[in-house]
C-alpha cells in the first residue's frame, strides 16, 4: 500500500505540472511517457525492494505479480481521485473538450452520417465521460498496465528459494 500511495503521488505530481505547464495530452505524448516510465521503474523498485528486503533475496513469480499488480491497484485508486478533482474543479471544460474532439472525430470519419446517428455517439460518450465512469475506468486501465508491466518484471527479478518446499 505504501508503495502505491508513493507512486500515485508521483503521478499526481506529473500530472500537475502537465497542467501547470500547459501541455496538452491530447496533443504530446511526453506526459503518457514519462507516466509510463515513472510507473515501469517504481514498480521494478518496489519488487527489487521486497524480494531482497523482506524476503530474504526470494521471490517467485506469482508473487512478484501479486506484488507489482497490487502496487499499481492503489496508485491507480489514489490516480482516480486526482482524476475527480482534476475534471471536477481544476479543469471542468476537459468534458466539453472530448465530447466536441468525439463530435469532430464522427463526422469525419463517416461524413454522411444522419443527425439521429450522431446525437446517440454523442450520447453515449456523454455517459462513459461522467466523472465517475472516468474514475472507475481509470482504477481498472491502470491495475491492468500494472499487471501487464508486473508480468514482464516479474520474469526478471523471479528468484525461487531452493529450500522452499512448494
């Protein structure tokens, strides 16, 4: 838990000084980079640290993804929060903003396309862009990243006890 509490607090601070700075995310990709950066290494960090800390220079794999999923599961949880107040306060014209690009997007993809059509694309972009939705998403895109780099870490930084009787 500590771990992901570091983690989520450091994103939240890239996440601040993207906005500070005013870099677009729809535009760069350095933010989502960095992120994912950031988020490879902690948890590389984090799983380093447990094995040859707490247990002993051991670890299995199983673990390992345990460890490296549940790490990102909470920095994903404190992210969805800062995602709430970001769209709720700091930034409240962001929802008028995807559903204007969603709008954009449609119509140029399928130029033909009736009036009806677009007002039920437009409407149901509207109702996976609440907040809520957004947070819940979030928890879930970013546990799954986490399990996905957990899983390829953890082919690395595996170290099987050998007195261990499994």
């Amino acid at each position: 838990m500590n771990y992901g509490a570091v983690l989520g607090l450091i994103l939240i601070l890239i996440a601040l000084l993207s906005w500070v700075l005013g870099v677009d995310e729809q535009e760069s990709m350095v933010p989502s980079i960095i992120n994912n950066i950031v988020i490879i290494g902690f948890l590389y960090y984090s799983i380093l640290q447990f094995r040859d800390k707490i247990n002993n220079g051991f670890i299995s794999y199983s673990e390992s993804l345990k460890l490296g999923t549940t790490v990102a599961f909470f920095s994903s949880v404190i992210m969805a929060f800062y995602t709430f107040i970001y769209i709720s306060y700091l930034n409240p014209d962001m929802l008028a903003n995807i559903m204007y690009m969603t709008e954009q997007a449609v119509l140029e993809s399928n130029p033909e396309i009736s009036e009806e059509e677009l007002d039920l694309a437009l409407e149901m972009t509207g109702n996976f862009t609440q907040p809520h939705w957004l947070m819940i998403m979030g928890v879930l895109s970013g546990t799954f990243m986490g399990f996905f780099y957990s899983a390829i870490i953890s082919f690395f930084v595996k170290n099987n006890d050998p007195n261990k009787i499994e």
